[in-house]
C-alpha cells in the first residue's frame, strides 16, 4: 500500500512513538524510534537505536537493538570496507542523488524534528 505525502503527514504523530524493550522482548528502557530507509525504489519503516551496542544504526526490530554483535561480521565488514572504499564513495556519490534518497531524508527529519 502506497503512502501519498499527504497521508504521511496526517500519521506523523503515530509514527513518532518510542518502543521499550530488552532481550527478551519485555518492555524496558528507550530503545529505538521510528525512522526510514531506502530499499530499492522504496522507503521502507526501520527502527534507529538510541541506546544498546548498535546505538546510531536502522534495524528491522526494537529487539534488533540490544542483541550482540557477531565478532566475525565486525572484521569481515571492516576488510570489505577497506578493500573497496574507493568504489563505495562513488556509489554512495551517485544513490545520494536519487530522488527516493532525498524523500527519505526528507521523511527522517519530519520525524525526527517534528515539522
């Protein structure tokens, strides 16, 4: 179901909740609010994490939030970062200009700021 600007500006204060939760799902402390992505050529509703050991990042879930980081995945990202730097600041260059990208940063500071 499409979301026409309009409508998204109606639901704004829905969207601006602050899920609690801990391990095990129970509700706890501030862990995440609503935020957006980019997937593909649509924006899709991610949760960014205000506390935890992935604070700043988007997950799929609140429960995302408080769960380890897997050691590997740390190092294997790092290297694969290393290695191709070059090419990602072009692609990141490049999807920066998009118009879902600008829509979508657009929708984060509505959210975020309330405006």
């Amino acid at each position: 179901m499409k979301q026409t600007f309009l409508e998204f500006l109606t639901n704004l204060d829905t969207m601006c909740e602050v899920v609690y939760c801990d391990e095990n799902g129970e509700i706890l402390n501030e862990v995440s609010v609503i935020a957006f992505k980019r997937k593909g050529l649509f924006t899709k509703r991610y949760y960014r994490c205000t506390s935890g050991s992935k604070k700043g990042r988007l997950v799929a879930t609140p429960n995302g939030c408080v769960k380890a980081k897997s050691a590997e995945r740390v190092r294997h990202g790092k290297k694969v970062m290393r290695k191709y730097k070059n090419i990602l600041s072009q692609k990141s260059k490049y999807s920066k200009r998009s118009s879902v990208t600008k829509s979508v940063t657009r929708r984060n500071k509505l959210v975020t700021h309330g405006k």
